[in-house]
C-alpha cells in the first residue's frame, strides 16, 4: 500500500494553514508529524480503496503496481476534493471556540 500522493495531500493542507507540520498528536516524525497524523485521517477512505482498485487493475494486465496505485489515489485525491475536506478539517481543529460551546 502506497501512500505518497495522500502524504504529499496533507503536506499542502497543513501547508495552506499555516499549522506546524512537527506538531504531531500521534505521530513522531521529526518533520512531518503532523502531516502523517491528517494523511492518517483519509488512509481508510482513499490509500486502502485505491490499494484493492490497483491490485484488481494489475492483475488483469501486465502493469507496475505501485505506479497504477499512486495514479488511482492522486485521481481520487482530486475527484473527491480530499484537499480541501483536509484543509476544512484542520481549521475545524483550531477554531476559537465560541462561549456558548
């Protein structure tokens, strides 16, 4: 299972919010915890599909496994808008919270 375009995903989410890609909750990658951590997030919903797609397309022809999983992520990846939902999902995570919450 390949996860590079889904990594390099949350590498531009975390980017286009200005977060801390050392701050890391779960991981403890020194540069790219936090990175790891929101890649993570998607894993189930994108990396493990895209896996069992590129498993099922190599096996009926003669194909680079790795290359076709990397293709059907960064497809799904933009078909999805998994970017933004990242984006969206980091905001969410440090929005001030209102008195009433």
């Amino acid at each position: 299972m390949h996860r590079a375009p889904l990594k390099r995903g949350a590498a531009i989410a975390v980017a286009a919010t200005a977060t801390i890609p050392q701050l890391g909750f779960i991981h403890e990658d020194p540069g790219q915890s936090f990175v790891l951590d929101i890649a993570d997030l998607y894993r189930t919903s994108v990396t493990i599909p895209c896996a069992f797609r590129a498993t099922k397309e190599v096996s009926e022809r003669d194909l680079d496994i790795e290359r076709v999983t990397r293709r059907l992520t960064g497809h799904t990846l933009a078909r999805e808008q998994v970017i933004p939902a990242m984006i969206e999902r980091i905001r969410s995570l440090f929005e001030k919270q209102t008195e009433e919450e």
